[in-house]
C-alpha cells in the first residue's frame, strides 16, 4: 500500500466508475487523484487514446515517442502510466530505479501478441546478417532482441539511419513497415502482424466518408492498410496529427485513427471539426486495451501503488540499449 491515505466523501465505500459515475463524481475523483499525485511525487503519463477523464488529470498527453521521452526526463519518484502494457515496460526500462504503475494490467497490444520472442530469436538464428528494427509496441522480449526500436513518429527516421550493408526485419507491424518501406525506398522483411484496429478501416468505406465530406482532408494513422494510406492526405502518428490538424486550413478533417484521439483534437483546435472515420462494423474504432482503463482503477493503482511494472535487471538492460538508439537517432537533426 502506499503510504498516502485519500478519504473517500462520507457514506461512499468505493468511487463509481465512468458508467455509473455522474460528471460530478468523475470530477470528485479526478481532484483526489490529483492530491494523490502530490503525495506520491508521481508524474502521469496518458496516450492520445485515453479515455477523456484520463487525458484531463494527467502531466503529459502525447503518442509513444514523446511518452518514452519523457519518461526520460521525468524527476518524479513515481510513474503512473495510462496507456497500455508495452508503454509502461518502455518507461520502468528507462528508468529502472523508479515504480511505475499502470491502471490495468492486461492493457495488451495485438502487436505485441502477433510477435513471441521465441519465435524472433529463431528467425535471426537463421540469417546472421539481419538488423531487426522493432516498432515499440512490442514485448520488452522482443525489444531485447532487437537492433534498435521505432515508434510510428519516427520509423522513417530510424530506418533510413539502419547500416546499408545488413539485411532489414521489421516487426512486427507489417502495415506501418510497408509504409516506410514506400517512404525510404529500402526494402524490408516485414513480420506478419498488425493492429486489430486499424485494420478495420477498408477503402470501401474510407471513399464513402470521403465523398460524403468533399472538402474535408483525410489523416490516417501509419497502421492503416495502404488501400486506406492511398486515400488519406496524411499519414503520421497520433502526435504528429495533432500539427497538421493545427496547420490545415480546413475546417473539418476525417481522422482514420483510435477514437480517443479526438478528445485531444477537439482540445488542441477548438474551432474545428473532427469526422471519426467509421468502420463497417459499430465501435470497431475502440481499442479494447486502451479502454481498460478507467479513471476509478487510475485511483486504485495510485492508491495501492499496484500493480506494478517489474522485470528482470537483465532483461531491463538488454531492452534498454535499442530504445537508447533510437532515442538517440530521433533527436539528430
Ligand atoms: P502513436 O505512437 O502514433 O501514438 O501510436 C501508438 C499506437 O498504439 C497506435 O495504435
Ligand atoms: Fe495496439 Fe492497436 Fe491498441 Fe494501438 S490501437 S495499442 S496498436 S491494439
């Protein structure tokens, strides 16, 4: 337990959470949360894809880049992470020596699933001259077996900074592999995995959207299949979306990305008007990882200082050194 003690009001055993909990309730919480945070010296940090109440408590909202930077640079004692697994084990291998808690976890990543250590270590036992470049959304396994890491804010960058004379593997996104392979010119072995969301987007329905909103600018997460990266007059990261959105002089954009991200849009550019792309199925724009946390459970691990990222010292500093690199090659001009 921590040693912080918050009160809940009288007569209240337990907060409601964001299904039972009227505004006022929500914004009971989100006040002692942010005594909590004081107490503990923590810092939070939330992906684009948060719930709103999440995004509004925390220090720092932004895509996996900037989350590892500044878990970086962060001076407090405590990192409570809301976004999903991968992402917190990024920031407790960066900073070995501090806890970092998360709100739930089972926040996976299908990424994450769609690639297994054993079976990577076995693909480059099988070519010595492979350079494997993994998208950050993976195991901390896999990182540790890998070259250097990317995340989708600067895969192009790390890529085109990869030794000419080695044999490229990306993992495991084979979507946002291809669109770097289209942006360098440099051929890769891409692993057969994606994102269960963003694959749901089909250029059927992508050109319907589109035709419905004739002047209205498409911005597509990297992701997406390229028959819906053809269609889009973007293609970037979360964060990175968040600068075109800003700098399109169009008054409404179709954002083809996890739904989340549109609390933080309509903060960032007030005066716009954001199209949530939709699928051919209902609510199939929600990440059901991302969505497992709650601002009642965000309470809960701050409270309990549970549960808590932990890893092995070997496995922390062999994963270390790629994520190193690749921060490295990120801030290069
Ligand atoms: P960003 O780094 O662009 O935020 O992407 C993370 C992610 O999980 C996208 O699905
Ligand atoms: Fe993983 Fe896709 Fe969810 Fe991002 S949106 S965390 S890639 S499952």
């Amino acid at each position: 337990m921590a040693n912080a003690t918050v009160s809940l009001p009288a007569g209240v055993d337990r907060f409601p959470t964001r299904e039972q909990s009227p505004k006022g309730n929500l914004d009971a919480l989100s006040r002692e949360i942010l005594v909590l945070k004081r107490k503990l010296n923590a810092v939070i940090l939330a992906h684009n894809y948060q719930v709103p109440e999440i995004q509004d408590v925390a220090d720092y909202v932004g895509d996996s880049l900037g989350l590892a930077q500044q878990a970086v640079r962060t001076s407090a004692d405590v990192i409570v992470f809301c976004g999903v697994h991968f992402m917190a084990e990024t920031a407790k291998i960066l900073n070995p020596g501090k806890v970092v808690i998360l709100p739930d976890r089972d926040a996976g990543c299908s990424l994450e699933e769609s690639c297994p250590a054993d079976q990577l270590a076995a693909r480059q036992a099988a070519n010595p001259n492979l350079y494997t470049i993994a998208y950050i959304n993976c195991s901390a396994a896999v990182k540790a077996l890998s070259d250097v890491i990317c995340t989708s804010g600067n895969a192009v960058k790390i890529v085109e900074a990869a030794p000419k004379d080695r044999e490229l593997l990306f993992v495991p996104d084979e979507n946002l592999g291809a669109w770097v392979m289209e942006q360098t010119g440099r051929p890769m072995t891409l692993w057969q995995g994606n994102c269960y969301v963003h694959v749901e987007w089909t250029h059927g329905v992508i050109t319907r959207i589109r035709e419905e909103h004739p002047g209205a600018p498409l911005v597509a997460h990297p992701e997406c299949t390229q028959a819906v990266r053809m269609l889009a007059d973007e293609v970037c990261s979360t964060e990175k979306m968040i600068g075109y959105c800003k700098a399109s002089p169009a008054q409404a954009i179709i954002i083809a990305t996890e739904i989340g991200m549109l609390h933080r849009l309509k903060k960032e550019c007030p005066d716009k008007d954001f199209i949530a792309a939709p699928t051919e199925h209902c609510k199939c724009n929600e990440c059901r990882f991302m969505k497992l946390n709650t601002l009642e459970k965000l309470y809960d691990c701050m409270e309990d200082l549970q549960p808590r990222v932990e890893m092995p010292d070997d496995l922390i500093n062999r994963a270390r050194a790629p994520i190193e690199r690749m921060l490295e090659i990120s801030a290069r001009p």
